[in-house]
C-alpha cells in the first residue's frame, strides 16, 4: 500500500473514525521480533515507509467511538495551545509538548518529536470475539471488547486467558429499544421478566403486553451477532448466563449501526444496543427489575442495572510500551473526558482510573 496523500486535519478529527478504519488493515504490526515487543514493523508489500511504527486496534463496535476518536486525535498529534483538541493545562497536566507526543514521552522508546506522532493508531472495525482472536494471533495490538475474555473465548485454559491483559476504559449501560410505531403505542417500560421472555420465545406479539394499545403486530425481537460482546453481556446480565439461548430472536447484526437501522425502519422491533448509537428514531424504554425502575438519563450508569457493563481494550501476553502509551491517553482523565463522555458512555470513577493506570507499564 503507498503512502496516502495528507488529509486536512479538520476533516480527519470531524470525521471520527472513519479515515482511521479505512486505513486499518493496510499495515501489520509485529508481536514479536524483529524488534522488541511494541516496535511495529511492516513489511514492504504493505507500506513504502518500512520505517513506520503503528498500533492497531480492532474488534467491538460498542468500543469503537471510543478509540476511533481517539486514534483520530492522536494522529493529528495537536499542539499544546489547541484547547479544542488538547488543552492539557486543563486536566492539569503541565506541558508544552503536542498530544501524541506528550504521551508517548512518558516512555523510553520513542523520540517524541515533531509534528507528526511517534507511531500512527489505526482502529478497525468488528466485533468482541474477532478482535480478541486477532489479538491473540497476533494480528492487532489492542482488541476492543464489551465483554470478559472468558465470556467471549470461554474454550481458552485459564492458561490461555492468563495471557490477555485487561484495561477497563469505560462503563456502557445497554438500553432496551423498540420502534417508534411501538414506542408511541404506549410500550414506555418493560419488565426484564417480559424481556427475558420475548427473546426466549415465549411472547411473540406486542399485544401481549398490558400496555400496548395498537392492532395486533408480531415482535421483531433483534439480536446482536453471536461472538459480539454485547450479545455475550445481554445474554449474561439479562438471562443469566452468556450462552443462554434466544430463540425468539429473528435477526442477528454484528455491528451496533446496523442494529439501530433495522429498529429506524421497522414498526414492530425490540432490541438492545451500545449507549452511543441511540437516536430520536430508536427510542428507549424504562427498565423494570428486582423492583426497582432503570431509565435512560437518570440511573442506567447504576451498578444495579443488569445491562451495565465495562469497556475493554486488551492487551496480550504483556502491555508494549507502545500500548500503554495509547491507554495512558483513554485512561487519564483528559481521555475520559474527550472520547469516552462524548461517545455516550459513563467515565471511570477517579478511583479506577488510578487502578488501571497502575496496571501499565511504569514511565520513565
């Protein structure tokens, strides 16, 4: 692949992470030698630059917004006085260094430098179980996840699932969706009891529900993608276990977008979805379970509510200097603030920011 033209600045960061994913793919980083553990390399079919250092990440489209802005943001490498973009001084952070720069200079192996970042982040785009087996093959260096390792590959040994590296970088809580035509209908709740039932099979039409005032409609019931993190959380946290079977499901979508579509476009559709793909056409409905109601905009963040679940990037057989670098930015709570809040999710409390933070690799 040769090396694409210069993109206007502007038109990378306002794109979120569509420029980043096409790219990804496009350049392999090692895992291993030649070259230390997160020294990326490239081979000369795939890039004219063979000097070139990158970090690839892949995997759920739930974490996606989130490192795909960041990606975003660290390779346009900002200088110090942008506030848009960077602004340390008002996370307390004192320095006059550009983004990319800034932290990747906490560790010795970069010369960090210049204008342009010490080593590009590429981002694509699947799902949990797909960018944790790249990950394990060595193919990415981060695989994004909205589920546990152990959910998502549960036939690894404890030895295997020893190797993965977990760093939490955010808290999604899914909500339970329906079309507009069921919404305006008078379905405003559900009970999880109700829920459960309708993607085990058991109601199959909205008249079945006390609060339904329209004509008798079949249930669309939507499904994420089997090997998704957020069908393993949905299935775990709601039905009790993560290979709970759903057979009233009648489709299954592997991404977030594509799930929210089907819900745009038809009259008749539930579904669960990642916080930061909702809509005005895809509304939400009140959650009632063990008593107690979860809604969107008050109480969903609540450890209480079963469809809360944490955000993962993974790291295998050990955390790169490269890596934790990249992290480091999420992590902190100029990261948190910058591409977990915006993308719709709930920051890390202070107190897990400091413990993942401890998880890294010491700086220099």
């Amino acid at each position: 692949m040769r090396e694409r033209p210069s993109v206007d600045r502007r038109t990378i960061l306002l794109g979120g992470g569509t420029a980043i994913a096409s790219l990804a793919g496009c350049v392999s980083t090692s895992k291993t030698p030649p070259g230390s553990r997160g020294e990326a390399t490239t081979t000369s079919e795939e890039s004219d630059d063979s000097s070139s250092t990158q970090l690839k990440a892949g995997g759920s489209s739930t974490v996606y917004p989130i490192t795909s802005k960041a990606a975003s943001v660290w390779n346009s490498n900002p200088p110090a006085d942008d506030e848009e973009y960077w602004g340390p001084s008002k996370y307390g952070i004192d320095t006059d260094e550009r983004l990319a720069n800034y932290w990747a200079s906490k560790y010795e192996s970069f010369d960090a430098e210049g204008s342009s970042p010490p080593f590009k982040v590429t981002v694509g785009l699947s799902h949990s179980g797909t960018g944790l087996e790249k990950l394990k093959n060595g193919l990415i260096d981060i695989g994004n996840a909205s589920a546990p390792v152990d959910a998502e590959l549960p036939d690894l040994s404890d030895e295997e699932l020893d190797k993965f590296e977990n760093h939490v970088v955010g808290v999604d809580a899914q909500p339970i969706v329906v079309s507009k035509e069921i919404y305006e209908a008078g379905v405003e709740k559900l009970t999880a009891e109700q829920v459960r039932k309708i993607y085990q099979g058991e109601i199959e039409n909205w008249s079945e529900i006390d609060a339904y005032t329209g004509d008798d409609k079949e249930i669309q019931a939507i499904g994420r993608a089997e090997g998704s993190g957020t069908d393993t959380a949905f299935r775990a946290n709601m039905l009790g276990d993560p290979d709970a079977p759903m057979s009233g499901v009648d489709v299954r979508k592997g991404q977030n977008q594509q799930v929210k579509t089907i819900v745009a476009q038809s009259n008749n559709a539930i579904a669960y979805m990642a916080l930061a793909f909702l809509t005005s056409e895809t509304p939400t409905v009140k959650l009632s379970f063990d008593g107690k109601v979860y809604e969107r905009g008050k109480n969903l963040s609540e450890k209480g509510y079963p469809l809360s679940r944490d955000l993962h990037c993974y790291t295998y057989d050990g955390t790169s200097e490269m890596e934790a670098a990249y992290l480091r930015m999420l992590i902190n709570e100029f990261g948190q603030e910058n591409f977990v809040k915006p993308s719709g999710y709930s920051m890390l409390t202070e107190k897990r920011r400091k413990n993942q933070l401890e998880k890294l690799p010491d700086t220099k």
